[in-house]
C-alpha cells in the first residue's frame, strides 16, 4: 500500500486522477488484479492499495511505477508518506449493491 497526506482538495483529486488515468495503465501491466482506495479529506490522507498476482509482478509495477506515482503526488501538492508490501491472505467482500447505506 501507499499512503499520502496534503490538502483535502488534492487528496480527492490524487483518487480521481488515479481512477480516471492510471487504472488503465495498470489494467496493463502483467500480473495487475486490482485496487482499492481509502480517503480522509477531512485530515488530508489517503491510502492506496494495488493487488498483484505475484510478489515478481509487484516488483516490476514498483521499478515502473514509483516514479510516476511520486511526480503525480508532486503535482497534486501531497506527499508519500510510507509505502509497504504485505502478502493478501484472504479476502471476503460483499458485493457493492448489497453494502447498506
């Protein structure tokens, strides 16, 4: 996962500038399965989280991907604050429209 801080307008932008231009780019990349984003405008922070078939295909994401994650996190006003890997070793959801309001 990646987590960011900066203005509340530029937390929101950081998620819509992700979801509208780079998810594509992901979809892209061998091995990508998909993400998640988790917002606090209210305290300026945000974390990004991206799954990946294998630790290999992260791995390649990370040598491609940093660079244009953290000229993006420049553009926007908002900082890096940590970036970490963990292994995904289980996952339950509940489909989207079954989630009560």
């Amino acid at each position: 996962f990646t987590s960011f801080e900066g203005p509340p307008e530029s937390i929101e932008e950081g998620f819509r500038t992700f979801r509208d231009d780079l998810v594509d780019w992901f979809r892209d990349a061998t091995g990508f399965r998909g993400w998640l984003a988790l917002l606090d405008p209210p305290n300026g922070k945000s974390i990004g989280i991206t799954l990946w078939a294998s630790k290999q295909a992260l791995a390649d994401d990370v040598a491609s991907g940093a660079t244009l994650r953290n000229e993006i996190a420049t553009g926007l006003q908002t900082k890096v604050t940590d970036v970490e890997g963990y292994d995904l070793v289980t996952i339950d959801l509940v489909a989207l429209g079954d989630v009560p309001d």
